[in-house]
C-alpha cells in the first residue's frame, strides 16, 4: 500500500514538473519571460531560446516520460524517474552557476528534483533491489 502511495505522488510530482518545464521552456524560448538579459552575460547564450529548449525538451520531456512510465508500471520506470530527478536537479545547478541569482521558484524546482530522485530511489529499493541483488541466505558451512 505504502509503495502505490509513493508511485502516485511520482506520478503527480513528475507530470507538475513536466507541464512547468515544457511551459516554461516554451515560453523562454519564444522569449516573453521578461527576464534581464543582463543575467546571460558571462554564459555561452546570446538569449534565453537554447536555455528554454533545454528546459523544455531535455528536462520536461524527460520528466513526462518518466510520469508515463511509472502510470504504466514499467520495472524499468524507477531508473527514468532517478534520472529525471537529477536532470532537473542538474539544471537548476547550472542554471545558477551560469546566472548566479536566487529565486524562490528555481530553488523549489531544486528540491522537486531531488524529490523525485528520492521517491524513485525508495522505490527501487523496496521493489527491485531483490530482484536484481538477491542475497545469500544461511551461513557459509
């Protein structure tokens, strides 16, 4: 019971990050987000359209694909999910490495990722770890 509990709060951390990245994404790619350009310089990008992509296909893509296959039930669903959890984590790093400013929003997007890296691991744990490490019972005679 507790791990369909966990798998449905996956499902819906994941699906609220990828509808916010693909958007986000979008939107600073079609370049209406209103933010300083000021805050690109030092960084390889001239505007925020390959950032925007980025966000939106790399971490937002990622993150609906790990939803979908935890809504299905693939064995294989705990490793997109981890992976996910540390793209968008990564990305949030990167993101303030290159830019250097703090916003409440990207810090939540922070801790959502390792949310979902922790929730995958949980899972991974308690359902597949045995059955890819089985341990040796009794004692060695």
């Amino acid at each position: 019971m507790k791990q369909r509990l966990v798998r449905i709060a996956l499902v819906v951390l994941e699906a609220l990050v990828a509808l916010s990245a693909i958007s986000g994404g979008l939107w600073l790619a079609a370049g209406k987000s209103g933010l300083p350009m000021g805050w690109l310089a030092g960084t390889p990008f001239s505007d925020y359209t390959i950032p925007g992509l980025l966000l939106s296909i790399v971490v937002g893509g990622c993150t609906l694909l790990a939803a979908a296959t935890v809504f299905i039930h693939r064995e294989w669903a705990v490793v997109v999910s981890g992976a996910a959890g540390l793209l968008m984590a990564g990305y949030e790093v990167m993101r303030f490495v290159m830019i250097g400013h703090f916003d409440w929003f990207y810090e939540f997007s922070f801790v959502f990722g390792l949310a979902i890296f922790g929730l995958a691991a949980y899972l991974w744990m308690t359902e597949y770890r045995s059955h890819h490490f089985p341990t040796r019972q009794g004692s060695p005679a």
